[in-house]
C-alpha cells in the first residue's frame, strides 16, 4: 500500500469509529505512539499496547454522538489528519476531544503515530 492508501484507508476506518480495525489492518507489529506531555500514558509501543489503550478508551465512552475525520494531509512518507470525537464519557460526561494526528509509514504499514490536543 502507498501512503496515499493507508492515509485514505485510516481516515475511512476512523469515520466509522471502527479505529480498532485500522490498527489491527494498517498498523506495524512494532508501532510508536505518542501522546502528548501531561497525558497519563505519553508513549505505547507495540502494537498489543495501542490495541488496549483504545479498547481502554472504547470501555470509558458511554455514547459516541460525532465523529469527524479531515482529509489526510500526504507528505513522502507522512500524512496528517485532524480528528474530532464528540462523546459522552462514562465518568466524566459529554466532551469534544479535538486532535492533530500525525502518521510515519514505512512498508505499507503506520509505523509512528503522533497525537497534538490540549491536555488541560
């Protein structure tokens, strides 16, 4: 797959909330990903651990009411994307999370994933 097809691919799958899939189809056994600072978990590596972090997200939502995927943005061997995920949380009530995306890919495969949103 070129970059343009995981980008288009991810940002599919992503639109349908069915982020579990993208990793389990797009993503390298050995994925970096990273959070930003003050986040509880700043960096996951493998692809066993994002896995469980978004299983972990997923079990913390209690209704997903939006979700909205931009186009992905290509560079050689990079895309970017902005995700907004309107939800209500089991413990905390309804809430926008606004995100920057970033993804390296390498193989056909995402090997780097990096997240920009206010932790605050």
């Amino acid at each position: 797959m070129t970059v343009q097809d995981v980008a288009n691919r991810l940002v599919q799958l992503c639109r349908e909330a069915k982020n579990l899939d993208a990793v389990n189809e797009l993503y390298d056994d050995d994925i970096v990903s990273l959070e930003p600072e003050g986040s509880p978990v700043k960096k996951k590596t493998g692809k066993k651990e994002v896995l469980d972090a978004n299983n972990r997200w997923f079990d913390s939502v209690d209704e997903i009411h939006s979700v909205a995927v931009s186009a992905p943005l290509l560079s050689e061997n990079t895309f970017a994307c902005t995700m907004k995920i309107d939800a209500s949380y089991k413990e905390h009530g309804r809430m926008t999370m606004d995100e920057l995306c970033v993804y390296e890919v390498k193989d056909g495969k995402i090997i780097k994933e990096q997240f920009f949103y206010n932790t605050k």
